[in-house]
C-alpha cells in the first residue's frame, strides 16, 4: 500500500509539472512584448498568476531571470496604477504582488546572474516605498548602483539604475544622468537573447523621454 500511495503520489506531482509547463508554454515572450507594446498587462498578469517560481517549478536558470522580470515589471505598473486618484481600490492588490515578488526573489537569491539579486531587490524597497510599505529610499539606490558594479556589462542591469536616476528628485538623480545608463546599455541590448525583452523596449522608450525632457 506505501509503494501504491508513492506511485500515486508521484503520478500527482507529475501531472502537476506538466499542467505548470504547458500552461507557462502557452504564451511565449514574442506575445508578451506584443502585450507591452499596447499596454495590454491582462496578459502579464495571467502569465504571472500561473508561474510558480520555487523549487517545484523546472525551469533553467535563464527562464527564472526571465519569468523574474515579467514580475518585476508588472509590479511596476500595478503599483503606478494602484496610486492613481480613483484607483485605490487596486492597493491590496498591489501589495500582493509585490509581496509575492520579494518572496521569489529571496527565494531565487542563488540562481540569479551577477547584480541581479541586487537589482530585485532595489526595485522591492521601491515598489514598498510607493506603497508606504517601509522605507528604504537610500537602500534602494545603492543597492542599484552595486548592481552596476557587479553587472558593468549586464544591460537589465544598466538600464535599471537608469530608472532609478529618471524618477529620482533632485540631487539623487537627474534626466541627464539616466540617459547616460540607458545609452550604455542600449547597444548591450543588441545582444539576440534580448530580442524579445520587453525592458530592451523600455530602454529605447526612456531614451526618447530624457531627450524630450532635456530639450524643454
């Protein structure tokens, strides 16, 4: 009765993986920065809501990454979102997500590349921050700027801390000095595991902006 109870136990976890993987299969990344590209974040937010980023799920490193930055990135619009005047209604929401964020990034603090942990991490205590969750305003900063020192040739990286330079105020950060990182990551974007990033699109985006801002 232990070996059956075993078999059927195994037979369970098995078809729990294969449900996981070709769900997560049904939408690849072409489809998800088609998404970006219309601001259509339903569809980040299904592919979000079916990932299980833990131990149990497979997935190679380089699709952790990956699936890591589809949260980091949805978070950021929610969190914006939730933070509109008549849209207070999506805060617990928010605060969901972001939660269930930091949780997957201490939980995968191994399997990331160089500064990448320290990129998650800084984009927590700022989501946090949005949210009157804690404060780590200088935290979130420096931890951006490691990232950089551990990752000089990494372009999510690069980019990232370019981010945190558009939306700080003054002295902490300038349009000026953003465009400076964006610009340097922008030909590390060229790279073709990146062609469907939807963060090498944003770069361009951001570069547009700062020039915008910097011609007024």
């Amino acid at each position: 009765s232990n070996l059956l109870h075993l078999a059927m136990r195994i037979k369970t976890i098995l078809i729990l993986l294969l449900t996981f993987i070709s769900l997560s299969a049904q939408v690849t990344d072409r489809d998800l920065l088609d998404a970006y590209h219309r601001e259509d974040m339903s569809i980040w937010k299904e592919y979000i809501d079916r990932l299980h980023l833990t131990e149990y799920r497979p997935a190679t490193p380089d699709r952790v990454q990956t699936d890591l930055l589809y949260e980091y990135g949805y978070c950021g619009y929610i969190v914006a979102e939730a933070k509109k005047a008549g849209k207070e209604s999506l805060l617990p929401e928010a605060k969901r997500y972001v939660k269930q964020y930091k949780q997957h990034v201490e939980a995968l603090k191994n399997q990331l590349p160089k500064g990448h942990y320290e990129m998650h991490q800084s984009a927590v205590y700022v989501y946090e921050l949005r949210l009157h969750g804690s404060i780590h305003p200088f935290n979130a900063m420096s931890l951006a700027k490691e990232a950089t020192k551990l990752a000089p040739n990494d372009p999510l990286v690069l980019s990232y801390y370019g981010t945190c330079l558009f939306y700080s105020p003054k002295p902490f950060g300038s349009k000026s000095d953003a465009l400076k990182w964006f610009e340097k990551a922008q030909p590390l974007f060229g790279d073709e595991q990146y062609t469907y990033c939807w963060v090498r699109k944003a770069n361009e985006m951001y570069i547009q902006q700062c020039h915008d801002k910097l011609k007024k």
